[in-house]
C-alpha cells in the first residue's frame, strides 16, 4: 500500500506540473494573440489616419482653388441644416 501512495503522490506532482506547463502556455498564447491585434489595431488607425489627412489636403486644395463657390457651398449645407435641426 505504501508503494501505491509513494506512486499516487508522483502521479499527482507530475499532474500540478503539467497544469502549471499547460496554464503558462495558454497565458503565453493569449499574451500573443492580444499583442498581434493591438499591433493589426494600430497599422489600421495609421492607415485612416493618413487616408483622413489625404482627403483634408485634398478639400483644402479645392478651398483654395475655388474659394468663393466652397463658401456658397458651406452657406447652402448651413441653411439646410439650421431647416432640418429646427423641425
């Protein structure tokens, strides 16, 4: 009996450092796919950011080359907006 207890106590050490190994390698697995989506998030937010001050450089360019019919146009989409918040 005592050589079955001696081999239970080493099957149940052997077990914790397996679960130890295996809780380590789901943590080091969680830590990584979180890093690559945080990194995928960014590459993203610099991708519409640039795409955002792209179209900005592009509507300022046309302010400046027409800017008589750009401030017609911000005076039209002012009017229409007043009409519509004030129904």
């Amino acid at each position: 009996m005592s050589q079955e207890t001696e081999a239970l106590k080493k099957d149940i050490d052997q077990l914790r450092r397996d679960l130890g190994t295996l809780a380590d390698a789901v943590k080091k697995s969680t830590q990584q796919r979180a890093q690559a989506g945080a990194e995928s998030a960014r590459a993203q937010f610099d991708d519409v950011r640039k795409q955002a001050e792209l179209q900005t450089e592009q509507v300022g360019a046309q302010i400046k080359e027409r800017p008589f019919t750009s401030v017609l146009a911000a005076f039209g989409v002012g009017i229409l907006l007043g009409k519509l918040i004030s129904r």
